[in-house]
C-alpha cells in the first residue's frame, strides 16, 4: 500500500510537471547568484498567446529540501498564464530573511526582462505549496517594504510587490505553530527552527517577524487559500490564522477547503480547483485596472 502511495505521487508530479499548452520550458535561468551559489528559474510560455501574465510558482519541502524543477503549476499555460518556477537558498545555506530575499530577487528579474522572455509583468502572480506557500503569502503581504527587500541580484529600480497569492497549505504563523506542533518548530532538525535559526519558542520576536500573519495591512494581495483538513504536515489552523488577519482589515481572501485532503496531492488539483485558480488569477492579473 505505502509503494503504491509514493507511485501514485510521483506520477502525479510528473504529469502535473507536462503542460499541454505550452513551448518548451526555458530552463535553468540564473537570475542571481550569492556567494557563489546560483538562483535558477524555468520559465513556461503558453502556445500563441501574446503578452500573457506571469505567475511565480515557489516550491516547497520545509525550506530544506525541494527543487524549481518539480513546478506544479504548469497547467497553468493552458489558461493564458506563463509560470516561471524559481529556486530559493535552502536553510543549509541561510537562515530566515535570506529566502525572502531570493524570491523579491526574482520578481525584480522578472520584471527587468520581461520584454527579452514576451510574458507581462506589470500585474505579477505568485503561487507556492507549503514551505513555497508560506514564501508566496510572504511576498503577498510584504510588497514595498524595504525590511525585506534585499539587494540579492540587484534590478533594485524594478518593483517586487505581487498582485495576486494562491497559496495551498502553507503555514504562516509560526508562534501559533509552536504551540500545538513543536515537533515542526523546536527540535533540532526542525524546519522552522533550521529557517529561524533558532528554536521559535526562544524567541518569539523572531517567531513573530518570520510569519506572515503578523504582516497583514490594507495593502496585501488578494488571497486564495487552498489546503486540506486532514493535513498533519501543516495543521489547516495555519491558514485560519492567515485568513483571520485578512478578515479583520476586510480584505479579498477566499478560504477553500479541501475535504479529505492531506498535505499535498491531487485532491488540490483537480479541474475544479484549477479552474478556480485560474478565475481568480483572471480577475487579479488580466482584468484588474
């Protein structure tokens, strides 16, 4: 039963990774390099369309592992969309704003060549899972804060505020995190203490500045949740917690829950979903004044 699970994801990663109406993929783009190590991105580009908007996929893996090459948003070509999936320093190379960093740096390159690549960029999408959930809202709530911005691959004249964040199942707050899942937080090969750098309960500063929740103003993105309830791996209050920021200053944030859904898998991608993602992008990316 258990190989039969793993098959089953790795086939739906490699047939989630296979656009059907797409060029090629343009890959292993650097757009930065930091003390040595370079930050790629693969770039999709939808079939006969001019001018389409970009949306950023930012993957996950608890910030340790995973790679810009398991894109799982591709499908989004089929709706007008071109993704570019990037990559990010992985907590064995640094700690906690460094990854923020790397994902501002993208968009900035994003947006500086955008006229070379033939895909939109005034109007830019994020989306990521899990760990790259967590990046995707970050970047959604922290757009022209100079706190975050960094100068990892310069593009400094070009802007890193996003328009539009899906994020499916990603935490977000990391001292609510601490409470009722410390295994994910305190130990010492934790995630979230390896992207902190320090276990979040000794510092809950920290814990606070690192999560998302506690960077909600009137000008963050539309949200679109996506998560399931029967996740262990990120426990569905991380995205309450988020959606509650969001609700207190009335902003545009839809909250699906998936019935049944683990942490990851199919059940977030269905036809259905995709559709949704798509409408919401639609609304945020190509018909937004």
């Amino acid at each position: 039963m258990k190989a039969s699970i793993i098959l089953a994801g790795v086939l739906f990663s490699l047939i989630a990774c296979q656009p059907t109406s797409a060029a090629p993929p343009l890959k292993d783009i650097t757009f930065a390099t930091v003390d040595a190590h370079e930050l790629k991105l693969d770039l999709y580009l939808p079939k006969d369309v001019v001018d389409p908007p970009l949306v950023v996929f930012i993957h996950g893996g608890g910030w340790r592992n995973g790679s810009y090459k398991r894109c799982l948003t591709p499908w989004l070509t089929d709706y007008g969309f071109a993704v570019a999936s990037i990559s990010y320093r992985l907590t064995d190379k640094a700690v906690f704003p460094a990854q923020i960093h790397d994902c501002k740096a993208a968009v900035r390159w994003l947006r500086e060549h955008a006229g070379e690549y033939g895909y939109n960029a005034k109007r830019i999408g994020v989306a990521g899972t899990s760990a790259g959930g967590y990046l995707a809202v970050f970047l959604g709530v922290t757009g022209g804060d100079a706190e975050f911005e960094g100068t990892v691959g310069g593009n400094l004249e070009q802007d890193s505020t996003v328009q539009a964040v899906v994020d499916y199942y990603g935490p977000t707050d990391f001292v609510h995190r601490s409470k009722n899942q410390p295994h994910k937080t305190e130990k010492p090969d934790s995630p979230v203490r390896l992207l902190l750098g320090t276990p979040a309960s000794k510092d809950l500063d920290l814990a606070r500045h690192a999560s998302p929740a506690f960077h909600v103003t009137e000008e963050a993105a539309p949200l679109l949740i996506i998560h399931g309830d029967q996740d262990r791996t990120v426990y569905l209050d991380q995205s309450q917690r988020i959606e509650e920021e969001y609700r207190k200053l009335d902003l545009d944030v839809t909250f699906e829950v998936v019935e049944g859904g683990g942490h990851g898998g199919d059940a977030h991608f269905t036809k259905a979903y995709r559709d949704q993602v798509a409408a919401f992008l639609e609304k945020h990316l190509k018909t937004a004044k």
